[in-house]
C-alpha cells in the first residue's frame, strides 16, 4: 500500500461527509475554525532565519498534537521574500522564505496554517516614502513606538498596503486564515492629527478634530465612536481581501485582549467583533496579581458571551515568563502556565502554546506544554460545544468602561466588577457575564442580575432590567449604577430608583474622587445585637430587638463591618428596608483618638425593597482592593438571598476553588479550578497545593440521570447518590483542577 502524508490522510477523511449523531444523516464536514483546537505559535525573530531548526519544531507539534500553528508572514518585517514595495525583509532573512517553508510543513502535516501579521508600524525609509500614511500629533510629529513610526489607520496603509500584503500571502502559500496581534493602530491615548484623519473626521461629523481629551466635548464623543467604527471598517475590509483571494473560509481574525479596558482603549468594540467572527484568536497571556487564575475563565465565558458557545477561543499561552515583567527567553514555571492553560479551559478557552523564538538555552518551557495537550486531546469532546448552566448574570458593557470609566476605567469599572466576580468564586456560585444588550438574550436562565456600579446605562437597557424584575428575577446594584446614560451623561436621579428604594444625592455619587479614596469608615448593622454577646459592657448598649435579615447571616457577634469608602445621605422609600447605615470617618493615628466621633447616622448602605438589594457602598469595588473577607462574606449572602434557593451547584470543603457548570445533551460538566496556594495572588506560583475532600451537589436537569460520574483528570474512582433531584458525590483531591461528567 503506498504511503500517505498526515496532509493527504486529513484531506482524504474529510472528503466523506461528518454523520450526525442527532440525525443520522451526512452533514457537510465542519470548517477548520470549527474543528482546530489545539495550537502552537513559535513567535519568529528577526535572527531564526540562520536557527530555525524545522525537523525539531516538526517533532514538537506532533508531540503537542496541536491541529493549527501560527507562522509569522509579514507587516513590519517580512519572512519571504515579499515583492511589494518598502515591505522589508527580516534581518537575516536573506533569500530564505522562512514562513513558506514552515507554512508547507505544516500543510504537510496535516495542519491548519495561520499567516500572522503585525501590521501597524513600519521603518524609518517607508515613512521617508510616505509620511502622509502616517500618524501625527497636534504638532505635526508623528508617533513612534521605539524606531518605528506607527501608521493611521483611517489612512491608505490601511486602505491599501496591507490588503496588498494579505493578497501576495495568500497566492504564495494558501494559509486557512490570517491573524494580527496589532491591527487597530494608534490607541485611545493618542489622537492622529494629519491632514487625513481632520478631513475625514470633518465630513463624517461637521466638527473640528479634537485635538485632546475631553469627555464632556461632543467633538471627542464623536472622535470616540468614530474610531470603534473605523476599527469594524477594517475588520470588514480585511475579510473582503482573504475571502476574495482565499476562499469563503480564509477568514481574516485580527487578535484582541482578554481585558475589556484593554479592547476599549485600542476601539475594539467586542460586541460588534464577536458578532462578525467565527473564532477568536486571544492575546491574553497572563494574569495580573489582583485578578488571579480565575481572571482567564472570566475572559472566556465572557467572550462566549458575544461570540456564542458553538464557536471557539483559543489563546496565546505562554511557555515564556510574561506580565509586568516579561523574560521573554526564561521558562514560565509549569505550575503557573498549567494553572492559567486549566483555567481557561473552565471558561471554555482552547490551548496555544506560545514561545518567541526558535531557539532558547532554556529548555525547561519545552516540558510544559505536552501532557496537557494530550489531555485536552483525550477530553476535548466536554470541553467544548457546551453550555454554561448559571443561574447569576453579571452585567457588563463597554460603554460604561467608556464613558464612565473614561480616564480611570480600573478604578471605576474593573474593580467593582472584579470584586463581585472575585465574591462569586470564593462562594462558589457559577455565574454568567451578561452584555448590557443582551439581557433579554441572556434572562430565561437567570434567577439574579448584578450590576456591579453599572454607572453609563441607556434608556432601552434600564427597560430590559425592569422586564427582568417584573416576570420574577431578583435585581443587585451597587455604587452609581444607572445614574449615567449611555454617554456619561449625569441623571437627575438613579434610573432604576423605584427598584433600589432609593433616590440618589446627585452625579458626584459616582466621582472618581468619592470612590478611590480610602477611609476609615465602618457600616452599622440593624438591628444591633452586642447587648446579647458576650463582651464588656458601657450600659449603653441597645437592647436587640427583632432577628437580622438573611443578607446578614454570619455576622451576630459584630454591629459594625469595616468599610473604607464614602457615603452620602439620600432619601429612601417608605417601602424599602436599611439593613445597614453609614458611620462617617474618625481619626486613625495617634490611637488615642481612634474612636467614633458619629458613631450613627441614617445615611443607608444597603437597601433592601422587594426583590431588589441596592448598596450604595461600594463593597464590590473594595473587595478587590482590600480583599476583606467580610466584604467577600456580605456579597455572596446577597447572591444567595436573591438567587431564593435557585443556585444549581454547592461545594462544601477547605481551599479556594474556582466553580464552573455547562451543560451538554445528557450530561453535566463540572470545573474545579483549585486556586489555593501561596502564589494565588501573586504571580508566579511554582507549587500546586492539593485541597480535599469536596462534598458536591449538582441539581440534575429532566435529560440528566445522575446515575455516573467520571473524573477526568484524576480518573479516580467515584460514586455518586441521588438526593432530591440533586446528585451528590465527593472529590477526594484537586491538585490544579477536576472535572467531573456527571450523566
């Protein structure tokens, strides 16, 4: 029998059409962006063209069984011998063609080809030849990152060169795709002054080029939005060019961040970008030490969120040191990049190993990435195709990281929002990210919204909320939630105050400087029991009357819970109950004054009416920069009094761990991401610490027996009972993480 090449096998399987499971029938094979989940990416430097040692890189992606490579092709330097004008070779490129070498290869090998670009800058003599392609300051200067001089993108590089570079790749080498790291130009720090951008932004809106930034001047609104709409031109334009030279299939993908300040400060509008995508390549590559782990499985769910379930999300990881520092040539500690690689993998993210270079003295990052590949492989069918089973939404939109956030986004937007999630994982509830315009999409499963200080909200949007509460969902808010419109603009009053019962003392409510500063302020809980605990006594003390609301649970020793911010008096509905109020400021040094001058006031901290709680104390945006568990225990009582015994999933033991439910026809997929460790907020960590025994109960749906359970990373033997509707089982240990299929 002749030989064939893994290129011609993979070619000759998907000539027969794929069998349906639910029909029985031929349906057409699934294209590559649908069936790629494993990648690698070796980052090629201007040197590998004299190094690059192919046989070896041939052998590890078999041993890392990854379906898809990433191949640097062009933008600032290209790795072929390109013929268009001023697109300059790489250094030691020569005659090489080092990327149509690696892109047969891989074709070879059976493997998908993505041609990256990195396509945003250029060299001193392209903008010699063509200085009006290119970005300039008020003051005519144009920008530069290091030697490079960064290109505008509303300009003809854009328009002209660069779909003349996807074109030429494409011809030579028929990638599936093309993929760019850095194809949005000039951030939301920097405005483009040149002659191009102030006629275009002349005819598009009538008004002068802002020349700074001025949230408040409808100019710079307008210089916001026009630039979210160009990056989509160019999204939509680079597509035209694959699938025209390429096939309906070559796609163009771009890349985007993990983060969305980060998306909104380089005018990706991740909404519109996950409604034109079919996958989405993510540059997200490490975590930062107040986000921990669970910061890449946040990224993933909400991208799915956008993207949809059916889609996939691979991400550039890591196998080299990166961060705030990056030692791009040292190994990552393998504890550290398995941890955030299975972190992903519970927010539904696929593998991309990642090293830059193709030659390292340190040889430790080859070891990590093979044995969790090969797992992926063996499990990959519940790791994707899924859907997460969370009863709790947190809401979320890029406007309010906008036009709330604008100059302070982490400070207004990601905290709160980070601080809630980071209660939702030390409780252990699976929650959903909630786009603000899919509230509606999203309600039918959902029993809690939570609206961490959702501050720049629309009319339409305050309207789905409305909806939700009315057909019986519980509501959460906190700080300035509803207080902007959409663009910043201050409301006379909270939009939602008939639900929050509660009316807002003005916009400074929600000022950077009320909420950044740090306080020695406290809460008093109501009703007020010391006079029952045991303690000393001032004769004094009120006499308790009546029990503690459930949102208070857990707290009857203490009338007081640390807080650190500042309150304002507002006025509350007859209606509305105040489970607790605000003791102002009071000396913290020397200690002798350390005592409260106002130790009671009838300024509210919680509110309680209906169904609905209304903090406004920002407890979530303290939590993420205190991290006091009494802040941590008051959000996940609030969670669990709203959500009124509809949470799908308890897990009782010691550790941290991180929890995430999907569901898939006829089974259940159970997460367990274990974050305890010494390294759990501060990168890297280098040792896994095992946590267990964990009791768990999962309430099982009408098509899910309960009646198996399978341990996919221990493979240990398990049992599981039935209870109620509910299935309980126990997993004995979780070194990194479990996963549990429950059927």
């Amino acid at each position: 029998m002749p030989s064939v090449s893994r290129r011609g096998f993979m070619q000759t399987a998907l000539s027969f059409p794929a069998v349906s499971a639910d029909s029985g029938g031929p349906t057409p094979a699934l294209p590559w962006y649908r069936r790629t989940f494993r990648w690698g990416q070796t980052n090629i430097t201007e040197r590998d063209p004299v190094r690059y040692d192919i046989a070896w890189w041939r052998s590890y992606w078999k041993r890392t069984r990854v379906q898809g490579v990433i191949i640097n092709a062009g933008g600032i330097v290209a790795y072929y011998p390109s013929r268009i004008p001023l697109h300059r070779r790489a250094e030691f490129l020569g005659d090489r063609d080092l990327y149509g070498e690696l892109a047969k290869a891989a074709h070879e090998d059976g493997l998908a080809v993505l041609a990256r670009m990195d396509s945003n800058r250029a060299a001193e003599d392209f903008y010699r030849a063509h200085p009006e392609w290119f970005a300039v300051d008020a003051n005519g200067k144009p920008y530069r990152a290091g030697e490079l001089y960064v290109a505008c993108v509303h300009g003809p590089y854009y328009e002209e060169h660069i779909p003349a570079i996807l074109r030429e790749i494409i011809d030579r080498t028929r990638p599936e795709g093309i993929t760019d790291n850095s194809w949005s130009g000039l951030g939301r720090e920097s405005i483009c002054c040149c002659a191009n951008c102030r006629r275009k932004f002349q005819e598009k809106s009538g008004r002068p080029l802002p020349e700074k930034a001025d949230w408040n001047s409808p100019a710079y609104r307008d210089w916001i939005r026009w630039n979210y709409q160009r990056r989509l031109e160019i999204w939509d334009l680079n597509n035209r060019t694959t699938r025209s030279a390429g096939g309906p299939d070559c796609l163009w993908i771009g890349m985007n961040s993990g983060s969305v300040s980060g998306q909104s400060r380089s005018f990706r509008d991740y909404r519109e970008i996950g409604r034109r995508a079919e996958i989405i390549m993510l540059d997200h590559q490490s975590r930062s030490d107040s986000a921990g782990f669970q910061q890449n499985a946040e990224s993933g769910k909400l991208i799915h969120g956008l993207l949809g379930w059916d889609k996939l999300i691979p991400e550039s990881m890591a196998m080299y040191q990166a961060g705030r520092t990056s030692f791009r040539l040292s190994s990552k500690p393998a504890a550290e990049a398995r941890m955030w690689m299975v972190a992903g993998f519970a927010g539904g993210i696929q593998p991309w190993w990642h090293h830059v270079g193709a030659y390292h003295e340190d040889r430790r990052m080859y070891r990590t990435a093979e044995p969790i590949y090969r797992w992926y492989q063996a499990n990959e069918e519940y790791l994707v195709n899924r859907r997460p089973m969370a009863t709790v939404g947190v809401v979320w939109s890029q406007r309010n990281t906008d036009f709330y956030g604008r100059e302070e986004p982490g400070e207004l937007v990601e905290n709160p929002y980070r601080g809630m999630i980071q209660a939702l994982v030390r409780a252990r509830v699976p929650y959903l990210p909630v786009h603000a315009d899919d509230i509606e999409r999203d309600s039918p499963q959902l029993a809690v919204l939570v609206l961490p200080s959702l501050a720049a909200v629309s009319d339409s949007q305050c309207e789905a909320i409305r909806r939700f509460v009315r057909q019986g969902g519980a509501l959460i808010a906190t700080g300035a939630s509803t207080l902007l419109t959409e663009w910043g603009d201050p409301r006379p009053d909270f939009a939602l105050a008939d639900l929050f019962g509660a009316h807002a003392p003005g916009a400074r409510l929600g000022s950077a400087a009320s909420v950044a500063a740090s306080h020695h302020t406290y809460f008093r809980l109501s009703p007020e029991l010391r006079g029952r605990v045991d303690g000393p006594r001032a004769g004094d003390e009120p006499a308790p009357a009546g029990a503690r609301h459930p949102i208070l649970q857990g707290f009857d020793e203490t009338d007081i819970l640390p807080y650190g911010g500042m309150l304002e008096a507002m006025a509350v509905d007859r209606d509305a109950e105040v489970l607790m109020t605000f003791v102002p400021p009071f000396p913290v040094f020397p200690p002798e004054t350390a005592w409260m001058k106002v130790p009671k006031t009838d300024i509210p901290a919680l509110i309680v009416k209906g169904r609905t709680a209304f903090l406004p104390a920002d407890v979530d945006r303290r939590f993420a920069r205190e991290n006091l568990p009494d802040h941590g225990d008051l959000l996940a009582n609030l969670i669990r009094w709203a959500a009124a015994g509809r949470l799908a999933l308890r897990v009782e033991g010691r550790g941290l761990v991180d929890c995430h439910l999907y569901r898939q026809k006829g089974r259940l997929i159970l997460h367990v991401v274990n974050l305890t460790g010494p390294g759990a907020w501060r990168a890297p960590i280098d040792e896994l610490i095992p946590v267990g025994p964990l009791q768990v109960k999962v309430r099982l749906p009408e098509d899910v027996s309960g009646k198996e359970i399978r341990l996919l990373v221990s493979a240990a033997p398990a049992k599981v009972s039935l209870s109620d509707g509910w299935a309980v089982f126990t997993l004995p240990s979780v070194s990194d993480h479990e996963v549990a299929v429950i059927s």
